[in-house]
C-alpha cells in the first residue's frame, strides 16, 4: 500500500464535488481509490475541487460594506458575529474555527500543496502541466488578495507598509505564522499571477477554471488598489481583448427572479459566496443612494433589483442565487476607463465607458459623455462603477482605497435603534483577525 505524504492529507479530504448542470468534464467524478496524486488528471481533479477554491469568497466583504442595510427585525436571524460585523463593532467578528479566515487558509494550502506537488513530480512540463500549475498560482493570489481586502488596511495609506497577511509560503505547520506586510503580500500575489499568465489557456475550458483572461484581471486589480494607474490600466486591457463581451441588457427579462443565467458571456472567472446574515437577498435592502443613481432609462436599476414594498432589493448576480465574487468584463471596462483618465487620458476613457454604458440603456436612449475635466469625467466614472458592480465583494476596499485618496465617504446605518458610522480610514476598515487565530497563533492583531 502506497503511503501518503503529509501534505497532501488535507487535500485527500476534499476531493473533487461538482456542481450539476457543469459541462461534461466537470461532471466527471474521481478515483474514489486514488490516494496519492501522481498524475497531471489527479492534480486537475484537486484544482476542479470547486468547494474549497470557487465557493470559499469572503462574504465579510459585502457584509462589511454600505451597499445595503437591513431592519433590526431581519438582523435578529443573524449570528451575534454577523450582527457585530454588521454594525462595525472592534472584536468579536468572526465566530471561531469556520470562518473567512479558515475557508481562505484552507484554499491557500490547498493552492500550495498542488504547487508543491506538481514541482515534486515526474509529471512531463507539458501544457497541461502548465495548464493546472498557473490554476493554482491564480487561485492562491486571489485569496491572498481577498484576505488582504478584508484584514488589512488601505494600502494607499502607508504604501504598502502597514501589516497584511500571513502568505504561508510553506506547507510546514510548525513553522512559526507571521504577518507579512501588505506590500509583500501583494507583491507575492502579483509575481504569482505575472508566473500564471504565460502558462494559462487564453480561455478556460470552463469559468470555474482561471483562464489568461482571469490572470490579467486580477492583475488589473492588484495594480488599482495599488495606485498603479497605467499598469491596472493595461491589464485591463489585456483582458478585454482576450473577452470584450458584453450583454445587451435590453435582450434581458425584468421580470424574471434572475436575469442573467449562469456562466453568461461576461463571466471570465466564476467565484462566489453564499449571502448568509444580513446579506440574504430577502433582508438586504439596497441603500437608496444607488437606487436613486440610475437615469430613468437605466435598465439597471429594473434587472438588477426587486422592490417590496418601498424597498429595493438585490437580484443581478451572476451567479444565482449566490453573490458573485468574481472576473467579468463589466469590471475591466470599469477599470481600463478609470486607468485611462487618472493618467490623463479623459476621452479615451470616456469612450471605453460609453462603450459599457450603452450596452446598459434602452436602445436609443445613451448620449455619450463629454468631459475635458479630469476630476469630473474620475467622479462620473466612479459613479458608474458604484452602480454596475452592487453586491460583488468589491465596495469595502473601494471604500478603503478611495477615502485614502480624500474622498471623506461616511457609511451609516440603523443598528438597534441607533445610527451608527464608520469614519473615513477608521481603524475598523481592516476587521479584526479572529481571536482564536490571535491565541493559536500569537500573531499581533489589528489595531483598534
């Protein structure tokens, strides 16, 4: 009998559970009597493990953020922890053992043992190999830059140097935890992703998978919260020219409870999380500055939400029932246009908004923008981004990102009969790292 290295046993737990109404292959199950990966198939199969990689977003993103707000009656359904985080409280946000923070170090090991194992094996350095390996190098920089999303603070502030994660380079548990700084740590993500690009296939067989695409648009990303404009900007553009497409909203029904059907033409990288607490789609009620955002031919405004009774709430995700967390083309158009007019190239980034937003009006309806000044033509982008991407997982850290560059954006909401607020770069934008992460490991916690 084979024996089995420790480091794949956390993987050996967690073998491939696919999704129905995936395509073939991702239907396929595996070797239920394979016990040691060997073979290029039984590295794919770990990476297909959509349980531990697509479904692991941290939902503390969107929990966190201003997009909605809820009645105290709806919040009572939720955790002590979920009602904490809801109303921004110092500690105490995160219940122990499952939690953001073990799904994210769960797929982060998970990432690392097919990196590590791939590296160790016969296996010959063909495309398939390269194939699995730059899936592997992608997923971990993502959960990388989810984790420094949620617990560290907006790097634009200290450039970087203020604490970020532990990037757990190793797959050794006795080695000691320590927190990197958010400079490494996006570093790390981005040399990981920088690696997966030439690797990858232009498009993936299956969203579920990254694809060269999905590389470009996390690097997009990375280079934005960075407050590398002309990089981000870049990036961006590689990815659309690899996938430009995007919907007509006015081929889509209203009416149904979720127009847009799954791993539609937008979607480059399929990753989510389950609405649970306050974020459920029947308790969150969109903040009514969005809804008030929309030009009356907007047909944003009707797909992407429900009203109920004087309250609006969510339903345009791109991956129903479920919050889409991940890579779409609607994002990258958003990105390149805010890119282009931060290096002062105002028209070029109006022209890729318009490009968007006539895909977003009734048909005939658009009028292009014009703009020769640059803070105005930033804010009507910014604008936009807010009302296209409700409920992605990306308002916390735009609201990190923006308020270290002024924009002195205030949240509130209701909270046991009180209002209450969190201030412009309040210490409280990176959550606290759970307690019982903080006793196991000794790592310091964040500042309150």
């Amino acid at each position: 009998m084979k024996r089995i290295p420790i480091s794949f046993l956390p993987l050996l737990m967690a073998y491939v559970i696919m999704a129905a109404g995936c395509n073939k292959l991702l239907e396929e199950k595996s070797d239920q009597k394979l016990a040691v990966p060997s073979t290029i198939t039984d590295f794919q199969a770990l990476m297909d493990n959509f349980t531990v990689l697509n479904s692991s977003e941290p939902i503390s993103l969107e929990i966190s953020a201003d997009d909605y707000s809820t009645s105290d009656a709806d919040l009572a359904g939720s955790s002590e922890a979920q009602r904490r985080m809801y109303s921004w409280q110092k500690d105490y946000l995160f219940a122990p053992a499952n939690n953001d923070w073990s799904t994210t170090y769960r797929a982060v090991y998970h990432c690392g043992s097919v990196i590590s194992g791939l590296e160790s094996s016969q296996i010959p350095r063909d495309a398939a190999f390269s194939n699995v390996m730059g899936q592997a190098l992608v997923f971990r920089a993502k959960f990388y830059m989810q984790a420094m999303a949620v617990w560290g603070k907006s790097y634009l502030l200290s450039s970087g140097l203020d604490p970020g994660v532990p990037l757990r380079p190793s797959l050794n548990f006795n080695e000691a935890t320590v927190r990197a700084s958010l400079k490494e740590g996006y570093d790390q993500a981005i040399a990981g992703l920088k690696m997966a690009v030439p690797l990858l296939p232009v498009k993936s067989i299956h969203p579920y998978r990254p694809s060269r695409a999905a590389a470009y648009g996390l690097l997009a990303r990375a280079m934005l919260y960075t407050g590398r404009y002309m990089e981000a900007g870049l990036y961006a553009d590689s990815c659309i020219r690899l996938n430009d497409q995007l919907i007509d909203f006015n081929k889509l029904n209203a009416a149904d409870r979720y127009p847009f059907v799954l791993f539609n033409s937008e979607v480059i990288f399929d990753t989510y999380a389950a609405p649970g607490g306050p974020v459920v789609s029947t308790r969150a009620r969109v903040n009514p500055r969005i809804i008030e955002a929309y030009q009356p031919n907007d047909l944003r405004k009707t797909l992407f939400f429900t009203q109920t009774n004087g309250n609006y709430f969510f339903k345009g995700t791109y991956h129903q029932p479920l919050l889409f967390f991940g890579i779409a083309t609607d994002e990258m158009y958003l990105i390149l246009a805010e890119c282009l007019v931060r290096t002062n190239q105002v028209q070029r980034g109006l022209a890729v908004l318009d490009k968007l937003l006539v895909s977003r009006f009734k048909t005939g309806t658009y009028r292009p923008l014009v703009s020769t000044d640059a803070e105005f033509a930033l804010q009507l982008v910014l604008d936009e981004r807010r009302k296209e991407l409700v409920m992605r997982g990306l308002r916390w850290i735009d609201l990190k990102r923006l308020n270290a560059q002024g924009a002195n954006i205030l949240v509130s909401r209701g909270f046991n009969g009180q209002t209450v607020s969190l201030l412009p770069n309040d210490l409280r934008y990176a959550l606290p790292i759970p307690e019982d992460i903080i006793q196991l490991s000794g790592i310091p916690q964040n500042e309150r």
